[in-house]
C-alpha cells in the first residue's frame, strides 16, 4: 500500500523502459540523463522527447490483513506524462552533449476503507453480546517529480564521461485510522446502576503531509568498442534542507471504558492528541547512495543487442522522517503511563541495502521496426527491516513487497521521427505477514499488544501487487543522422 518502498519502480515510457532500465552500459536514449549521464554522447542529433502513459491499472489485495478472512482491496487507475527531454547536440562543440529533462521517479495513489460489524461478547463486565463495529481507512498519496539538466563530454572516440544535477519534489499524504466501538443493544445495570448508553470505544489516526525538495548528482562513465560498451553510474545520496512546505503532522489515541480482561479493573480513560503545520514541522525524506554497472552487447549481425545492468542500493540508518516539537499539554483524562509523548509526531524511516538486476533484448526487425522487451528485479529495502532503538516509533506504514517487471514493445521509425508503444507487466507477492489488525478475534484488552478491541495479530497476510502500464512514446530527431 502508498509509497513502495522499492528503488526500480519508474517507468519513463521510453525505450529505454521497454529494455526495463538496463541501460547503464549504453542505449539508454533520451533517459541517459538518469541511467548513466555520459551515454548522453550517443546521441548524434538533438531531439526532443515526449513520453505519455496512455494508462496505468493498479490492484493491491491482502487477504486476512484486518482479522481472518478480513481482507483489504485497492483499485487505481492513473493517467499523466511520464518523461519529456530536450537533447542538444551542438554544432561549434561535438564532444559535448546536453541534456534538460522532466520525469516523474514514482508516484503511488492507494485508498482503502473497510469496515466490520457483527455482534460478540467481547466486555467481560457485561452479560450477553455486543455489537462490535470497527472502521479502518487508510490512504496514501505519493510522488516523486526530478527536474533536471547533465551533459557528457567525448574524451576521445571510445571513452566518456558526463554527470547530471536534479531537484527531486517529493510529495506526500499519508492517513491511517482506526475507529472500534462495542456497545450493547440494550441499557444495562452496573453495580446497580442503571446506565442507558454504554460504549468502549478505541480510536487512533495519523496523518502525513509534506512536499520536500531534495538536490542530488549522478556521475557516469562509458567505454564502447565495436562489438560492446560497459558503464558505471554513481548516484549521491540526496541532499535535503533546500525548501519544504505544506507540511503538516497530527496524531490522535483514545480510549473510553476499557476493563482488564481478568479483574474486570477499569483502565484509564484517555485521549493523547497533538498537530504541528508549516515550519513547525521538519521533513528529512532521505535517499541513498547508489552504484550501477551495465553491459552491453551487439551481436555479429548488430540486429540483435543484450544489455545486462545491476545496480547496489546502500542501506540507511533509522532516521527522523517526519519530526516536530509537541504540545506541552497533549494529553487529557490519565492515560497509561507506557505511551510514549516526547516522539509524539515523530515518523520514522530507513532502508536496508539491497542489489537489483535487470536485462533487456533489443531486435531490428527491418530498417524502421524494432522489438524491445526486458525483466528486472525491484526488492524491497523496508521489508523486514531493522528500526533498531526506534521499533517503537511511527512508521509510513504499508504493505512492502518485492516487486518483478516485465516489459515489451515496439519503435518505429516513420518520417525521420521515432515512436514507440508499449507495455509494463509487474508483479508481487508476500506470505506470512503480520497482519495489521485483528478485528476477527477481538478481546476487551490485549495484554500482549497493549491494544484495546483487538485481538492478537498473526503471521497469517497474503499480500499481493498486479499492475499493468500500457503507454506511448515519441523522440523528434532535429537535424540529420541516424538512429542510435
């Protein structure tokens, strides 16, 4: 769910995405400003590139994620630009190569609701059953838009380097909520006392909103020889502190008429509540150091090419993703004495690292016609991560699974002109997760959670992830020369 989590989920629509992104060691096209800056001296005519997504259709499933048999679904269907560039190739200096691109590196719109209702025993100090009735809403709204510029400069004719600045603007919105009420239907009578509503009651939100932007490098080098070329791409952790606004942070708990599941002992009714906007809060959205290598390879024939890349991911420590100083008075009623209050509003992030591989088969056709397809690997650096000393903070939450992406299609050269049509198959799988709640076994008080109208969670979630991008291209060659 929301944000992925994984490095290699863009798609740019461009050829070089049909070869599914291992272009490090050349063919990148007008995405070589991300893949590897210095294979931007490939070029041998400037173009301009505009690249749309005809459509993308994203379906998230976890069965059992809410309680056995309690499953959550989502449904999205997105349609936006992806990629447009401009690639200069000037006249008075044929060494260098330039580039200006827009892309957009990720962007997820997940909306989930889902509710129980049914009647249950589940509060020890009343006879008969209750009516349970919980609410679960969840939504994410992320992306990920790069603006930047790189050239590359042709050393000699085998041998280039380049390199390439971006401003990345990520943008987040982040809710999560549970809302559990048990009533009885009836008035009831308790220690003599006639009490013609009673209703225990757990509620918890967060919410998340922040646009940050982040500066960033990307540093490449590329040798080609006749039959191959390899390449080495270094990317810098981003850089944050530039500019961030819309920011906004807020968290709320309470609880009301819970009782100890064996004394029957009520516990403290309470409410915790705290919200933080604009510069109060502080956004750190770090990413990682990362190394590419690519090859590739041309066929006797030069018909047919192989291009092989692998790209390491550097883990990050537990950080402060989203921070901000809390209310001296957050807190209302007497609320238990383990809850946490000094990280109140503090979300936490981090990845481990991780090592993703990708190929891509290149085939002319005839003259005009070529058929591309790839695979690539895309793990998840927040599965089964380590928080270390901040387990017990707030977290983005989602479900994190590895992802695998198969992609294919055609380009055509027509009039001097490239256009390409294509598709992105991608999927993803998780067994034996924790489930988020337990709303089908429900207990008053869950002493091994500390959770009231829950259950305790099990190893017992199936997550899956199915989506397809269908989308289409075009590359406008100004000048002469051929097709690289």
């Amino acid at each position: 769910m929301g944000q992925s989590h994984n490095h290699w989920t863009r798609s740019f629509n461009e050829e070089s995405s049909l070869l599914s992104g291992a272009v490090v060691g050349g063919g990148a096209g007008p995405a070589a400003i991300y893949y590897n800056p210095s294979s931007i001296g490939e070029i041998t005519e400037s173009k301009i590139s505009v690249n749309a997504s005809l459509f993308s259709f994203d379906s998230y499933n976890a069965q059992n994620a809410l309680g056995d048999g309690i499953d959550i679904k989502s449904l999205n269907i997105l349609i936006e630009p992806r990629f447009m560039s401009v690639m200069i190739k000037p006249e008075k200096h044929p060494e260098w190569s330039l580039e200006i691109a827009f892309l957009n590196n990720e962007n997820y719109n997940v909306d989930i609701t889902q509710s129980v209702d049914y009647n249950i025993d589940v509060l020890n100090n009343l006879p008969g059953e209750e009516r349970y009735h919980a609410l679960f809403q969840f939504s994410n709204k992320y992306r990920d838009d790069w603006l930047g510029f790189g050239g590359s400069w042709k050393l000699n004719p085998n041998f280039y380097i380049g390199a390439s600045m971006f401003v990345s603007i990520r943008q987040l919105e982040y809710r999560y909520l549970i809302d559990i009420e048990a009533f009885p239907l009836d008035s009831v009578i308790i220690d003599d006392d006639f009490i013609p509503f009673y209703s225990a009651h757990y509620y918890e939100m967060e919410y998340v909103k922040y646009t940050d932007y982040r500066l960033l490098w990307k540093f490449g080098l590329l040798y080609t020889a006749d039959r191959f070329s390899i390449g080495l791409n270094i990317t810098t952790p981003s850089i944050g502190g530039i500019y961030s606004d819309y920011n906004l942070v807020s968290r709320e708990q309470k609880q009301s008429y819970i009782s100890m599941p064996e004394s029957g002992e009520p516990l403290p009714d309470y409410e915790i509540v705290d919200y933080r906007e604009k510069k109060d809060v502080f956004v750190n959205s770090k990413s990682p150091l990362s190394i590419a290598a690519g090859f590739t390879y041309y066929f006797q024939e030069k018909s047919k090419t192989l291009y092989i890349t692998v790209e390491y991911f550097a883990g990050l420590d537990p950080f402060r993703l989203v921070q901000a100083e809390e209310s001296l008075d957050i807190a209302a009623g007497s609320p238990i004495e383990e809850l946490p209050y000094n990280e109140w509003l503090t979300f936490v992030g981090g990845a481990k690292p991780v090592l993703n591989a990708a190929a891509g088969y290149r085939w002319k056709l005839k003259e005009n016609l070529m058929i591309l397809g790839g695979f690539r690997t895309d793990f998840n650096y927040r599965k089964d991560y380590n928080y270390d000393h901040m387990t017990d903070y707030n977290i983005i939450r989602g479900l994190d699974l590895d992802l695998y992406h198969l992609n294919g299609g055609f380009s055509w050269r027509i009039l001097g002109q490239d256009l390409m049509i294509g598709f992105q198959y991608t999927l993803g799988r998780a067994n034996n997760q924790k489930q988020y709640l337990n709303l089908s076994d429900p207990v008053e008080y869950n002493m091994t959670e500390n959770v009231p109208l829950q259950g305790t969670r099990q190893n017992t979630m199936k997550g899956s992830y199915n989506s397809l991008s269908v989308y289409f291209g075009a590359t406008f060659n100004i000048g002469g020369g051929n097709k690289n």
